[in-house]
C-alpha cells in the first residue's frame, strides 16, 4: 500500500481523498485555513504549519518515506530535485491550466476578462504550476458570478478534477506522465499596486473590473475619496442618461452624491456608483 501526504490549505481534494478511501500517513495544514478549522472539528490528525515554518516542513518532507504528496492550496514551493524520482508530487491548482499559473490566480479570472474558470490536477515539476496535466476541468463565466462565487465553485471544481484525475492514476498503476501544458500561459499574483483605482485616469470599465477581481471583505480595492483612502468591495456603472448628464460638468474623481451610504463619483467617461466600501 502506498504512502500518502497531503499538504495545503483547503478543504475539497481532502474531503474527496478521504470519500474515495486514501488514508493520508500525514496531514499539513496552513495555520488558520479552513481545512484547519475543519479538522479540529473532526479530530483528525494534522500538523499545522506557518510560512515561517516552511524550511522545516520541507526538511521533515524530503527525509520522510512517502510515496505521494498531494498538494493543495500550499504556498510552499517544492524543490523537486530533492524528493528524488520514486516519490509522486501531485498539486491540484484552482484555474484551467496554463491559464494563470500563480499563488492567488482567481483574482485574474476578471481581472484579465477571462470567460471560463477551471481547476487542474498536475504534476509538480520545477516551475510554479508548470507540470504535466493529469486531468483538469473548465466551466463558462457568467455575469452573476462575483469573486466569492468563483472561489466555490473553483475549490469544489478541484474536488471533483483530483477523483478524476486520481482515478487515471490507479488505472496506470501511477505509469501515467500526463501530457504537456498547451497554450498561452498567463501568471497571476494578486497585488497592492494591481488593487489600486484612480478615478482621475482609469475609464470605468477599468474600475468596475478592479472591483470585481477583488471584492472580497478580506481583499478589497483602494482609492482616495475626498482625500480619505478607502476600501471598496461593489461598485456598478450608472447608466440613467439624466443622471449622467447632470455630473458632467464634474472633475473625474470628484464626488457627484452621497446617500443612503453610498457615493456616486465621476470618471473619465462616465459615472460610477460605489455600493460598498469602509
């Protein structure tokens, strides 16, 4: 019987191992993650770990005889020369691949006005996300879909990639390589600078776009309103010609109304409607 790991952050690939019948000889988890919280609950066993504790776990993981570590949700980089040949490194990564490759990917799914999201089961090779493809999945992107949205159905998508893709596996008695990543690899990391909207040089799709990538209440773009920086997480585009015709004398940037807790704002183009914010 072979010898499993599993390492991450989430919750799906785990939950679909453990309905399959995979008993994990250890269990890493990122301090505070859900899966975490999730396994104190269960009273599983399970080691968790902190970035700060990344140079121990990958010295425990290199000396420790496993046959096949599953990873899911690790921001850990695996230095694979030194797992030698007989050990299996598996990741299951939250977008079609090579479709951005990267540690917070989703947000680029409407950041860079991708039409589909997807999640890929591959395996872990020298560079981030670059493996060959055991099996992946991809779906439409609809309007309604916000970022929360997208981080469900993206998270339970790997679930359903990693049953299939594990079954591939057994079927080749693990003798499958997988088969190249084809296409136009994008990478993507969320950052400051990529969260940051100016009313007085973007266009408003631009901003509504911004908003959308990040609009998570633990993410959230930032902007200067009135000289006060601020935190929006949902803003729509006003589209009432009366409205819009009585702001047009205003400067991008300058406030046009506040009510009800929200703020209309001029842009270079048009008239945007901030719904959410701190």
């Amino acid at each position: 019987m072979k010898k499993l790991v599993f390492i991450g952050s989430r919750i799906h690939v785990y939950n679909a191992a453990i309905s399959m019948g995979i008993e994990f000889s250890k269990v890493y988890t990122l301090k505070n993650s859900f899966i975490e919280r999730q396994l104190i609950k269960s009273g599983d066993d399970f080691i968790s770990f902190t970035m700060d504790d990344r140079a121990a776990v990958l010295k425990e993981l290199v000396n420790f005889d496993f046959d096949i570590l599953i990873s899911n949700g690790c921001p850990i980089i695996f230095p694979v020369e030194k797992f030698g040949s007989n050990k299996l490194l598996l990741n299951i990564h939250p977008t079609y691949l090579p479709h951005l490759q990267g540690k917070t990917p989703l947000n680029g799914i409407f950041y860079l006005d991708y039409k589909f999201y997807g999640a890929t089961m591959h395996f872990i090779d020298k560079g981030i996300d670059t493996g060959n493809i055991i099996y992946q999945l991809k779906e439409d992107i609809t309007e309604d879909l916000d970022l929360g949205l997208l981080y469900h159905l993206s998270f339970k998508l790997e679930g359903e990639v990693f049953k299939k893709g594990w079954k591939k596996l057994l079927e080749t008695n693990f003798k499958f390589d997988g088969y190249r990543q084809i296409g136009n690899k994008s990478y993507f990391n969320r950052t400051p600078e990529k969260q940051q909207i100016d009313f007085e040089e973007m266009p408003t799709e631009i901003i509504l776009r911004k908003v959308r990538s990040f609009n998570l209440l633990s993410q959230g773009s930032t902007a200067i309103i009135n000289g006060i920086k601020h935190i929006i997480f949902e803003a729509s585009k006003i589209i009432h010609s009366p409205l819009i015709k009585s702001a047009q004398d205003f400067k991008p940037g300058e406030v046009y109304l506040e009510y009800n807790g929200k703020i209309l704002i001029k842009t270079i183009d048009g008239l945007i409607r901030i719904d959410r914010y701190r």
